[in-house]
C-alpha cells in the first residue's frame, strides 16, 4: 500500500557502502523503519540531513505491515532547508527526544495527537535559541501523559513520589524520589518556575528513565549523559 505523510526522523544506521536504515515517525502509520537506498552517495538527490534527529519531512513510501523494514520512495523537507543550528543545547536535546521516541515508540501504532506534540516541539527547538534546562524532564513527563502513566497528581501534599506506583505517598519505599527531588517534580506537574540544580537534574533524569522502565517503556542505553553534561548549569 502506497501513502503520503508528514514524518519526523529519528535515528539512522549506515547499511552498505552508500544507503542507511531510517527510523522515522510518521503521521499516518507510527513508527517507520525504512531501507534508503543511495543516500550516502554523492550523486544521490536524498540528503543525510534529512534524517537527522528530529528533522521534518514529508515523503511517499510503501507498506507491507508483514515486513520490518519498508520501503521508501521519496523525501523532502516540510520546510524550504535543513534548519540551521541554533544552539548546541537545543540541537542535543533533539539528540534526546529522537533517542527516546526511537525506543519507547511501538511499530504501527498511530497517535496523531503524539505526532503533532512532537512537530511542534521541533519548531520550538529551531525558533527559540535558548529553552530550560527543565526541559528534557518536561518532555519525559509530558511523553509519559501520552503513554498512560502520567504521575498521579492525588496527594500532591504527600512527601515521596513512588516510581513504581506513579503516585505521592507518605513513606519511603525501593522506587521513591527523595523529598527534595518529589518537591521538584511537584513543581514541574505544576508547572511552577524552579531552578533544579545540576545534581538534582541528574538524578531526577535517570529516575525518569527507571519509571519509564517500570511501566514497560524501558529505554535501553539511552545516551543520558550527552543531555546531562550539556545542560550543566
């Protein structure tokens, strides 16, 4: 079955001397993976940016729900070029959020309301020179609204966040956050300004990747640290 659709790339392999295997998000039917032929070639009209982390696109392709990797027949940019960097912060986060949709995302699984949070965030990275150093948090807490296991805000006065529960409770058990970090994360459900430190960020992003784990979203050698360093303020 052929089909058009707006698609967001997410990360690429090198497959022979000159094509690679995209995985791309696309609008119309999920998570894509894809054999692109020649792109690695100098005389191939396809570019290499066009797959970069996040970048926006349109293409026509092919679907064979028996297969793993499909075919595609065209691409092009949603927009006139290949945006420009804009910050080394902003072009690491979509480093991150690609890493994560490539792993936490299912095969064929449309969400037209996913797809579009994700467009839009990619729009904000290229237009905004400088977003928070919240953000990675903000996304993983968003995503997981997504997903179903957005944290319950009952009980938002309790002391501890409980991971594995996904709801504040009164005593510290295996999977909890310390008060200062649940007192961070209530700020981010909250959407109340804070400053989170360093160590907190850090901590608090790989706590995210756990809950995730425990509510099978398990995001395998998720590159953490590229973000964590980079947003070292």
């Amino acid at each position: 079955m052929k089909y058009t659709s707006r698609a967001i790339a997410l990360t690429y392999l090198k497959h022979s001397e000159s094509s690679i295997i995209a995985k791309l998000y696309t609008e119309e039917h999920g998570l894509q993976t894809f054999i692109v032929k020649g792109v690695r070639s100098n005389k191939s009209k396809k570019k290499l940016g066009l797959f970069q982390p996040l970048q926006l696109s349109h293409i026509n392709a092919s679907l064979i729900i028996k297969n793993e990797i499909q075919y595609l027949n065209d691409i092009s940019l949603a927009e006139n070029k290949i945006a420009e960097k804009t910050s080394i912060n902003n072009d690491l986060i979509c480093l991150f959020i690609a890493e994560v949709l490539s792993k936490s995302l299912y095969k064929n699984e449309k969400d037209k309301q996913l797809f579009q949070y994700i467009w839009d965030i990619k729009l904000l990275l290229t237009n905004k020179n400088k977003v928070s150093a919240n953000y990675p948090l903000l996304f993983l807490l968003q995503l997981s609204n997504f997903f179903g296991f957005y944290p319950s805000t009952d009980n938002l006065e309790f002391p501890y966040f409980d991971l594995e529960k996904g709801e504040f409770t009164m005593s510290k058990e295996t999977y909890t956050l310390s008060i200062e970090n649940s007192n961070y994360l209530k700020s981010l459900i909250t959407e109340t300004d804070c400053i989170i430190p360093y160590q907190n960020r850090n901590k608090m992003l790989k706590s995210f990747i756990k809950y995730y784990e425990l509510h099978h979203h398990e995001l395998k050698n998720i590159k953490s640290h590229l973000i964590i360093e980079s947003l070292r303020v």
